[in-house]
C-alpha cells in the first residue's frame, strides 16, 4: 500500500497538565518496609509453590528477584526454579488497599481529577489544581515527596500533556523517576521508543509490527493513517495519533462530593422545639445513611433553617477530628446550632442539615465512637 496517503492535519492538545503516577515494586515494597529485614533477599509476593503443590502467580517481586527474570504474572512455581533463594509472601490485599487509600488523599490534596488504573497506579489532571501550582513537575514532586514521608514508599511519576506520554514518561525512569515528555521533545522521545512499549502493542501485535518491519516510534511515524486501519483496524487509528503524540483520552474521575445534606419543608409550619427536634432527629438519621453510602465522614456541620418570613440562615459547627458518622452524633451538633441561634416560636418552614469538609473513611482517621456504637 502507498505511503503517501493525503496526510490530513491532525489537531494536538498540549493545554493539559497530566501525571501519571505510579508506585515501585507495590506490593513487595509494602512487605519490606514491614519487615524490613526481607529487603536483603530476593523477595516474591506469592503463595509459596512449596506449599501449594505449585499452584499459584506471582502478583510482583522486589527488584532483586527481577535481576533473577521473575515478574508479575509469571507462574510461582517458575518464579522459585529461577530464584530458589527467594522468599515468598503471601499476598496481604487489606493492607495494599489501606496504603492505597493513603495515597489516594495526597492526590486528592492536589486535585480530584484523579482516575484509579490499579491500586498504586493513577492518572491526575493539574492544569487546575487545588494548590495553584503553576508548574505540574512541581506537583509531581511534591506528591512524590509527600507519599514517601507518610508511607515510607517509592514512586515514579510521569507528567506530560496527555495520558498516553504521561504514562510512558512514568516508566521511562522507574524507579523513583520523575520524567516529562514536552511537546518539543515528543518527536525524539517516540522516535526511539520500541514499538512493544506503545500502548495496546502486546506479544500478538508484536510479530505483525516486525513483519512491516515497525521496531520502534519512527519506523510508526511513517506509516500512514490508512495503512495503519488496514492493518490494524481501529487500534491502527489510535496508533497513528499516539505516535504523533496526540491523545484526548480525558481523565475520567469520580466526581467527589464536596457536601452531603438532606432538608425538608414544612407545611404547615413548625413552631415548638418538639417538632423541631423530631424534624432534625430524621434528618440526621438520613444523613447518617447518605455518608455511610459513600463511606464519607466530616468535619463540619452545617444547620439551615428558614423562617415562616423566609429569612434563612445557616449556621456551622467545625471540629478539629471528624464528627461520628451517627445520626446522635450529627443530631447532637444540630440541636446545639438550634439552641443557640433558633427560634421556633417565629414558624420555621425549613430545616437542613450538610456535612462538608469531607473525607473518606479509612483506617487512620476513624473516628473513635463517642455517642453509641453499632
Ligand atoms: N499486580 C498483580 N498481578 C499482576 C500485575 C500487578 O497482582 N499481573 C499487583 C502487584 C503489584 C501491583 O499490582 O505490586 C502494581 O502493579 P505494577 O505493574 O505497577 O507493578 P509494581 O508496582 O509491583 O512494580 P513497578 O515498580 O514496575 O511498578
Ligand atoms: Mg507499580
């Protein structure tokens, strides 16, 4: 096939500030910051073969049972014929979930834009972020510095202006690497990039690549956007915009709530702190309910009420620790904020209660039941 197909303008964003970060030897730097004397020895997160009349996959081993060619996925009982002297750990996935949590709340000081790839690997969107950094390098660093000093982990991050160079940056320097890909530099740094590297091109597409005698990010670049879809269909298409560093892939994040909160009306009005207390017992309890749901807790409480006149005020109450997630404990903080700036004698015809300053609910900042335990 020709290759010179009319070569049509492709659009490239460059607008975007995008990291990639993603953790060194997870889980089996987790194992050894544990039990630090396992980090002298080739270390393999497995059930040991000897124990499982050889069943079992490596889930990842340290990087001195990778000098040995063992890696993730690779049977266990390969694993322990290439490295005899390894030692095996078994998996301990609450406690990789609880370090992942961890940190998911240092990405979170920097941005919500964050999509979740695996348990220690994530994409953050910065061009907008929540310390106003200009410079996404320096969020790279921070975040890396950051994760290390609460967890005692490596990382490596990647940062560029989409998710495709954001990703290869991040493994360019592994580990504790920090790499960027500029959009200047994007032709040398895709030109020598192996073709096995680029996304999607695994052990099946490999052999097709070096037949068409595609090695490596030139030998791709000069191929055409038809010749591509004809060999490789839709993949063919992403290829042709990946190698010329394009990629609109948008992070996809869960929007995080910044409040969670129920209010009703009433019609008629309220006019005793009866009623007034009833109202605010349900709305606590529905609260309550709400941020369990989402495994959220808070530190601040906000109460609103409007009065028959519609004059409407909200009041808040913020502690230091975060409040119980218990409908006595939030109905205890309403009632506090009612006492002291309410009035049911004036008709009220709303009542709402909101949790902000929110969290998510992990193993370290539980907070200790003080109003009832269930
Ligand atoms: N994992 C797994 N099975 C696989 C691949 C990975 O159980 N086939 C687990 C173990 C890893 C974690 O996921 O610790 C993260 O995977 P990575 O591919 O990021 O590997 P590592 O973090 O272990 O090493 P690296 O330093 O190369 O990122
Ligand atoms: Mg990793």
């Amino acid at each position: 096939m020709a290759q010179n197909d009319a070569i049509l303008p492709i659009n490239i964003n460059t607008s975007r500030k995008v990291i990639h970060v993603d953790m060194d030897a997870f889980y089996a730097s987790i194992e050894e910051r544990e039990q630090p004397e396992l980090r002298k020895n080739p270390l393999i997160i497995a059930r040991d073969p000897r124990k499982t009349g050889g069943k079992g996959v490596v889930a990842t081993a340290n990087y001195l049972a990778r000098q040995s060619g063992v890696h993730s996925a690779m049977s266990a009982q390969k694993a322990l014929e290439l490295c005899p002297k390894a030692v095996f750990q078994t998996p301990n996935f609450t406690l990789y979930r609880a370090v992942s949590d961890q940190i998911h709340e240092i990405f979170h000081e920097y941005t919500d834009k964050i999509e979740p790839i695996a348990f220690d690997e994530a994409y953050l969107d910065v061009t907008d972020n929540k310390k106003d950094i200009e410079s996404a390098v320096e969020v790279a660093h921070q975040i890396q510095s950051e994760i290390f000093a609460k967890t005692k982990l490596t990382c490596s991050t990647g940062i560029s202006y989409n998710k495709f160079l954001a990703k290869l940056a991040s493994e360019y320097q592994k580990p504790v690497g920090v790499a960027v890909v500029l959009p200047e530099d994007v032709r040398e740094f895709l030109d020598k990039l192996p073709i096995e590297k680029f996304r999607g091109v695994g052990k099946k597409t490999v052999p097709k690549m070096h037949e068409l005698k595609i090695f490596n990010g030139k030998d791709l670049y000069q191929k055409s956007e038809l010749y591509l879809i004809h060999n490789f269909g839709r993949f063919g298409d992403a290829l042709y915009h990946h190698v010329r560093g394009s990629d609109d892939r948008p992070i996809e994040y869960l929007r995080e709530r910044k409040s969670i909160g129920k209010e009703s009306t009433y019609n008629p009005n309220l006019t005793t702190d009866n009623e007034v207390e009833n109202e605010l017992s349900n709305l606590a309890r529905n609260v309550a309910i709400a941020m369990k749901k989402r495994q959220k807790h808070g530190k601040t409480l906000v109460l609103k009420l409007r009065y028959a006149d519609f004059e409407t005020i909200t009041k808040r109450q913020t502690l230091t620790e975060f409040i119980e997630n218990s409908e006595e404990a939030y109905l205890f903080y309403a009632r506090q904020l009612f006492e002291e700036f309410g009035d049911s004698q004036r008709g009220i015809r709303l009542l709402g209660i909101t949790m902000t300053n929110l969290a998510s609910i992990n193993f370290e900042n539980i907070t200790l039941p003080l109003f009832k335990s269930d």
